[in-house]
C-alpha cells in the first residue's frame, strides 16, 4: 500500500485548529486533511482542491521546519512503534544528503530485533558503504530502479520520493538463472557465508521467470530463513529451479539447454572422479527438467 504521510499528529492538530483557521488553512481545508490523515474517501473535487491547494500549503509548511513528504510502501507490515522513528530518521538523512532519493528498509521496519538501520541513498556515481553509529548507510546507482532487488525492496520501505513500480531491465533470462542456481548449490555445498546473497537473488530470478509477484523484502527474509533452516535445502532449491524453468521458459529451448549442460557435467565427472557426486546431485534438477519437457 502506498500512502503519502505528513507526519501530522491528528489529536495535536485538531488543538491548533484555533491557531491554523483562517490564517494558514479554510475551515474546509482542515476538514480535508482531517479526511486524509484518517483515510476517509474524498470526492473528486475535494482531491482535486487537497492536490492543487492543501498539498502545496503542507508541502510548504514541511520545508520551513525541515520535514520531507514521505512516502510508506507496506505500511500494513511495518511495525506501529518503528514508524514514527523510521520518519523521524529519513527526515534526518534527507537533510543530510540534499535533493537525493533516500529511502528507509530492512528488518528494522518488521522485526523486533535487527542488526543496524539500512539507509539506502540513489546517487549518480557508485560510493563505498559506511556505517554511522547504528546506522547502516547504502549507496545505489540510479540504474537500480530498474532492477529485481529494487522492485523487491521498494514494497516495504519509507521514502523521500514517490516511487512508481519499477520496469524490470536487468538482464534476467535462462542463462543468468542457471549460472545463478549452480553458484548457490555450490554455497549450499559448501556452507558459503554469502549463501544468503545468492539465495536472495536465486529467488528474485526464480519469481521473474515464472511470472510471479516479486516478493517484498519481509517475504524475501521468511523464505531464505525458512530454506536454510531446512536439511533438505539442496533440493529445495533444485524444485524451485524445476518449477520456474517448466512453467516461464519455452520447452523446446529448455530442453536443448538442459542436455548440452548434462552432457558437460558427466564430462567433468569423468575428469574428475573425486566431485562425482557432487556434479551428480547438480544435474538432478537438469535431467528432472528434461524429464518433465520431452
């Protein structure tokens, strides 16, 4: 849900009302942010006058005490106690990072407990991630609005800006997928400390492919704890690469590709004995794909 906020406080506004009436806002006005801050259903007219008027005077009224419009995306999933504090820090580092696309996300909107407070900031040139006492501050080029990890991100956050859905540019395709599903067995294998990482982005190409939702980052945290904790997360990783590959790639295509990558593993498992079963278990998934496609 995308709901634009103002930060008012509706109990210590309604006390002003005395002090705001005529000399800032109409009477109608007040009755007008009243309904928007309460999201009671506003006429046409009535958002017409909010969006040409109202808005202008509060958006106004902000920059003279240092308050942005923010902008909350989840806001059924954010935790009520963080709210406030999370608008209280993106006013902060908006000031700081002047006329920047600053947004507010991670595990410190919906979790209780959580490591440090992400603060993403979109910025032209790429610059090194710092931290700032508990504060986790993340620099993103401008081309990650068209990226996976953006759409995911962007459904449970707090921004500065308007954010519109994002248009998917980033290289996704069969080929990225597979590369991308051999890396994490071979995490998984191995006990990688990154395999969140990989995981996070096997399941943001898994869900493209397949045409599904992306899932917001909250989602995103839930599957990746719930596959970790599991004994069997090699093949729960396998079924989801089955799944995506069967039901968003055109079979003809999969098929051929799926037996020119079979048909290199058992090259390699002639070449090297020691990984057999190894390359035996990664091509599971390639031949139950074949399987299911011929």
């Amino acid at each position: 849900m995308r709901k634009l906020q103002f930060n008012i406080n509706l109990e210590h506004f309604k006390k002003v009302k005395k002090d705001i009436i005529p000399s800032i806002f109409t009477a109608h006005q007040f009755k007008l942010i009243e309904k928007r801050v309460m999201n009671k259903p506003m006429t046409a007219s009535e958002k017409n006058e909010f969006s040409r008027t109202v808005s202008k005077k509060m958006k106004a009224i902000n920059c003279i005490i240092g308050i942005t419009d923010v902008f909350v995306y989840g806001r059924e999933k954010i935790m009520e106690d963080r709210l406030g504090a999370a608008i209280k820090h993106l006013n902060r580092f908006s000031r700081q990072f002047k006329s920047k696309h600053v947004f507010l996300s991670g595990s410190f909107l919906h979790q209780r407990n959580f490591n440090d407070i992400d603060i993403f900031v979109v910025s032209k040139y790429d610059k090194d991630d710092y931290r700032e006492g508990k504060f986790h501050i993340n620099y993103l080029t401008e081309d990650v609005y068209n990226s996976l990890f953006f759409s995911s991100i962007s459904k449970l956050c707090v921004s500065n800006k308007n954010i519109p859905t994002p248009k998917i540019t980033e290289l996704v395709n069969i080929d990225t997928f597979i590369s991308l599903y051999q890396e994490l067995f071979n995490d998984l294998d191995k006990n990688f400390v990154g395999v969140r990482a990989t995981l996070r982005d096997f399941l943001l190409q898994a869900a493209f492919i397949e045409n599904r939702q992306i899932p917001d980052s909250l989602e995103l945290r839930q599957l990746i704890n719930a596959i970790l904790a599991m004994k069997n997360k090699s093949e729960i990783v396998q079924n989801i690469f089955i799944t995506a590959i069967t039901l968003g790639q055109e079979p003809k295509k999969v098929v051929k590709t799926m037996k020119q990558i079979v048909l290199s593993y058992k090259e390699l498992m002639k070449e090297y004995a020691q990984h057999k079963n190894y390359y035996a278990d990664l091509i599971t998934a390639f031949n139950r794909v074949i399987a299911i496609e011929s």
